[in-house]
C-alpha cells in the first residue's frame, strides 16, 4: 500500500494571486489540476479557475492509493467528511463545520432511497464542496473569498470562510430568496445583489480585488472533491445503487457523486458503476437540450431556482457521464415538482422544490423501477418556506 | 448478558384509549411507566400522560441490560438513534427520518464542544423525542397525535406522524414564528392558533378525540428516551464531558441527556456523571426562580421563545438532577442572547436564538472554564431568519 502521505513534499512556495505574492505549504504535490479539454496542467496552488488556453474549467488529478480493503484507507477518528482525508486535498487543517456523513433513509413504498443531503452545516449538499474549496483558501492564506450563487452555494461560502475567518463577497440574483440572503449576511459576508444570476457570476468575477480567491462552485474542482465523498459513505454503509438521479444546474453533485464511485471503481473496491440520470426544470434545461434538442422554455418558472444556470461550464463533463453510464437527462415541469413536493412533506421529507425535481422524475420514469435508486435531497424546506406557503396554504 | 429480548413476552393485549379499544401487540414487558411521586406503575401501553392520583409526569422504568462493553448492545447495522434499539421502547419497526447521530464540533478558541443538534430531519433536537414517540403511537395504533408546541416540537410531531400515516393535530400559540407553523401545516398536520402558550396546553388535552393520543412533548416520557441517546452518542465517540449546559422549558433535552449519561454509568460504562447545567432567558425563568429565588421577569423579552414555560411539569426533576450533579441555573438576557448569537454566525453555526442562550450563558460563566464542556445546539437558525434580519440587518 503506497501512502498519499510518504509522497508528499514540503516546502514553502510563492503564488500569485492578482500580482499579490501569498506564502503557503505545499504538501500536496501528488495532487494537481488538469484541463481535460487541451491537457495544460496546472500547479494545485494556483488562483486560477479555468484554462488560461481554452477557457474551460479545470479539474483535479491525484495518484490513488492502494489498499486491500476501503476502511484502511479511512480516518476512523473522524465521522464526517474527513473520515475520507486521505483522499481529499487539503485535509491537514482543514475548515469543518461538522458536514457529511448524511443518513439514507428508504422509502420503501416507493423502492428508493434517499440520502439527506440537509442534514447538514448550512442545510444543503454545498457544504461538502465549501468545506474543500475553503480549506483550500486558508490554505493558500488568502484574505478573502468571492462566490456567485442563488442561495445555498452562497450560505454555505460565507459560512464556511466565517469558520476560517476569511473576508467573503457574495453576489446574489435580486430575486434569490430573501432568507437565503438573510443568512449570507448573518455570517459576516457582504452580498452584491445582481439584476439576473447571469450578472452575478460576471461581476463576482470582474471584480476580484488583489489577494482574493474566486470560489465560483459552478468552476471550482475542488467543490466537486467534497461531493464525492457522499459515494464514499455509501459504499460504506454497504448500499451501492444500480442508478443515481441528481438535479443538475453547475452539476458539481452529479460530477462528485459519479467522481466518487468512479474512484472506488478504480481503487478496485467496487465492479460497477451506477448509471447517472440528470433533472432539469423546463425553464431551464442546457443538457437537455444539449441531449436531446431544443425544448420550449417556460417563461417564469422560478419553483427549480436552485438549478437555473443556462450555460454550465462543465457541460460537456456531464453529457460525457451521461453517455458512458448508459444514463438520461429528464426534464419536469414545475406541476410534477409540487405533486412530488407534496407528496415528500407528506412523508416528513421537509425539502427544497430543487430535491422534489429529482423525486418528480423519478416518479415518471419508468426504466427505473425495479432498480437500487439513489436521490440525493439536496436542501432544507425551510430555506424556502416563503415558496412552500404559495404551494400549500394558498 | 441478560438479553432485553429474552424476557420480552409477546402477547395480544387491548387497551383503552378513550372508550375505544385498540389492538396493539405488547413485545415491551420490560418497560413501564412509574409516577415517581407516589410511586404508581402504569402499563407501557397507557394511553395517560400524567398519574391519575396525583397529576404528576410518568416516566419510563427498565431493566437495564448487561454487557462488557457498550458495543455489544448497539445494532451495528444502524447509524442513528435506532443504533441503540436495545435501550428503546417501540424500536421493533421505528418510524424513523434518519434523526441522530449528529457531530460534535469543536470551538477551540473557547474550549468548548457543540453537539449540532439541528443536523436533523426537521432541524431540531425534538426529532429525537417524536421518533420514539410516534413510534409508540404507531405501536399502539392510534389514528391520531395531538401535540402542544411554540414551534419546534410541533414540526417534529407533524413529520413524523406524517410519516408514520397518523394524523396530527397541533396546538401553537398565534405568536408562534409564521415559518414554523407553514411547515406544520405542509406535512398535513391541522394547525389549530391559540391565544397563548398555556392556552394552546389546556386545549390540545381538553380537545382530545377518540382513538387520539396526546403526545405533548412536555409530558411525554418518550420524548426523554429519544433524547438519551445523545448521551450514548457523545461516549461512543469517545467524548465524555465534564459539564453538560442545556436550554431548559420543559427539559426533555436536559432530562434525557442526563438520563444517558447516567444509564452508562448504571450499566457500568460510565465513573462518573458530568455536571448539569441549565439555562433559561430572563423572561421565563421558573426553574431559575425555583432554585434562587423569585427574579423580575423582563416583559416583551420573545428572543427564546423556544424556552418559554410557566410551569414545566418536570421542574423538581430538574432541580434534583442540578442538585445530583452539583450544577446550578443561569439566567440570561436578551443583549447576551443577541451577542452570543451572533459569535455563532461569525463562526458559522447557523442556530436559532435559544441555541444562543447556552453560548451566552457559557462565556458568562467563570466555573465552567477550563472543563470539557458539552453544549448542544438546539435548533437551525433557517426557521427564525425574522428574527435575525431584526438582529444582523436593522
């Protein structure tokens, strides 16, 4: 078994962010970022977040361990996401806020499971990638961080940098919830609100000022490092499905979840990977369209807000998942996704419309049924109680 | 090893709910209820919440098991509270959201250890007491749960009668916050607006139907069972801390941590049983004033408004366990619960207002300096973004 560990060079390194020079540790030289598109490599340290060749988002390598069994490989002092350290950059002081290590929890009328993605920090999935991608940041030593999101990207950044306390600037869509935003503020972090999501990921990035990081989870690889480890935990709680069905917008969950099995997958741990479907709202649906073909876009359809992003940057990553796991991309329209909220607060699942998309698809595909199907619920319902009261009291 | 489910005796029995007689199956020979007051045995399968002699709280009386090690009486195969089925009433087939098993975070710069209670199905800790209480109704066979709560505890009762196909009926007070009661009604419980707290108390028990159990959590000696395995929870990982500081209304949290901890030690796990301490706002402060004498109670003070109880039917448990333990009860106010409030955010811990109570009363404290001390964090901040825009934004 070769240790990550013993291959790790120290030394004390220079980097550049914005013509700024910051110190770090660089202990993480068997790790390093790739452009899968024309193959330029990139020091792991860098303040980059996509190809300075070909523009395309960036994507992080690393050598796996070897190990007879996936246990020896994991941190049984740790319950969460670090329980996986070994195997995420990063990971030697890293920001925690307590994330990972969800339940899954069956429905057995309906043979499938769902892995609670809310039983978290911030009450989404995104505190998986804002624990990496903010370990990072304190590890690189900057002073602030700048993330681009509709709500939950956003509370979970500003809540993982007020642990390392790292300055953060949020830009927000003006129509994002208003208790999403509450909450970014609430943790110390400025929020820019932007006319449209379009204008908030042009600003955050046009804006950056000397010794600050972008953290855009829809570029950041290292968002895609902390989602994998939901895979990870479980295979290690023994259930490994015949089929994952994510909603996708940036598709960080579909990319780390199919990272994640793919790497057990060539560690040897496990023969095969799960087949990938992805949901869409049909107000907005680019790798469907990229898929399938033009479909007519409802106009004010806003019950799927948390993956409205109509140019994602790692779509071509995703398609290409689609394709090799013999998987499908659904659209729902946002009737289904309040039949299939409905139908989960009957059923004590208090989540966001986003997580009733992938229960709404789920509903109607019938090549689904009879199989293992694993549907991450992505976030709380209590973040958009504001929406819930529309649907159900009015 | 004395196993529990050796001496289980299975048998038909009927019991009476009301006039009506419902079938259930006793498997739990082991457990009864008991009035500690004038020592009255009930049967496990009661339907009354208080002693008919004296009018007092029942609780739940076992036989402890035996074993080398507490390992051997956890189901493995588990992850949360069912972890500890052995030590539960009604854990034959639970209705279950995937509640417990929540992290335990440390903020070192204070030397003190949360446990993240709102990493949870509803995104509180009364998750834990409606798991093992509304397996109990399920159990017995009730078509219905009525419930009495400010909030927390009625989402709770909502989901998981919800998911265990009962129905629900819950009580608030009209000043209840709005979000919390839009969830209640979303998971298709009947929310029924009360002029007060107390008057929300009196109707649910005098409004009581046929064939309807009263599960109010303040009575509920179930909801104490649910909360134990906190306890377990915090010595299975190794952390057993000197101090254990809780919010206390009715104090089932309380009640039920100290009851782990002291079944661990009663079992023969355990040497030695943290001190209690417990914390209530200056408005309410009954089990303050019982301990200290009579304080001035601040009017229109609504910060912990999840702790707001005249007259807690387990006060002199309560105070018996202070006494026990050699802890004490502290008061705070409404500008040390803002304040303490927000250093959580800042460090991002996203709770709601009475989580804040246990900080603030912990900063305040001198004799709980340099001591291993356990908090726990009540409940997610997501359900009272009113009051933190009035805090954080005005």
């Amino acid at each position: 078994m070769i240790s990550l560990e013993e291959v790790l060079v120290k030394k004390i390194s220079k980097i550049s962010i914005k013509n700024q020079e910051v110190a770090c540790r660089d202990r993480h030289m068997t790790f390093r970022l790739l452009c899968k598109e024309c193959n330029k490599n990139y020091p792991i340290n860098t303040s980059q977040w996509k190809c300075d060749s070909c523009r395309r988002p960036l994507n992080l390598v690393t050598e796996l361990p070897r190990a007879d069994r996936f246990d020896q490989l994991t941190d049984k002092s740790e319950r969460g996401l670090w329980r996986y350290k070994r195997l995420i950059p990063f990971s030697e002081d890293p920001v925690t806020l307590g994330e990972g290590n969800t339940p899954i929890v069956e429905m057995k009328s309906e043979g499938v499971f769902l892995k609670l993605e809310y039983f978290s920090p911030t009450g989404s999935f995104k505190d998986r990638g804002a624990a990496v991608s903010l370990s990072r940041a304190k590890w690189i030593g900057v002073k602030g961080i700048v993330e681009d999101s509709s709500g939950n990207a956003g509370i979970a950044a500003a809540a993982y940098a007020a642990k390392a306390n790292i300055r953060a600037r949020i830009y927000v869509p003006k129509d994002a919830p208003l208790p999403k935003r509450l909450i970014i503020h609430a943790c110390g972090a400025d929020v820019v609100e932007c006319d449209s999501r379009k204008e908030a990921s042009t600003r955050a990035v046009n804006e950056l000022k000397e010794n600050e990081l972008y953290v855009g989870h829809t570029w950041d690889p290292f968002y895609i490092e902390g989602m994998k480890t939901a895979a990870y935990e479980c295979f290690e709680s023994g259930f490994v499905p015949d089929v994952v069905v994510t909603p996708v917008a940036s598709g960080t969950l579909f990319l780390g979840l199919y990272k994640g099995f793919l790497e057990l997958n060539e560690m040897g741990f496990l023969d095969k990977i799960p087949a990938f479907y992805a949901v869409q709202g049909e107000g907005c649906a680019p790798v469907y369209e990229a898929a399938h073909g033009p479909i007519q876009r409802i106009k004010g359809s806003s019950l799927a807000d948390g993956i409205r992003i109509d140019d994602p940057p790692r779509k071509d990553e995703i398609l290409k998942v689609l394709r090799k796991t013999s998987g499908d991309v659904f659209t729902v329209n946002d009737d289904e996704i309040i039949d299939a909220l409905k139908d989960l607060y009957k059923k004590g699942i208090i989540v966001e419309p986003t997580s009733a998309t992938v229960y709404a698809a789920f509903k109607k595909a019938n090549d689904l049924k009879n199989k293992r199907v694993l549907i991450p619920m992505t976030g709380t319902g209590i973040k958009t109680v504001d929406k819930i009261s529309k649907l159900f009291i009015l």
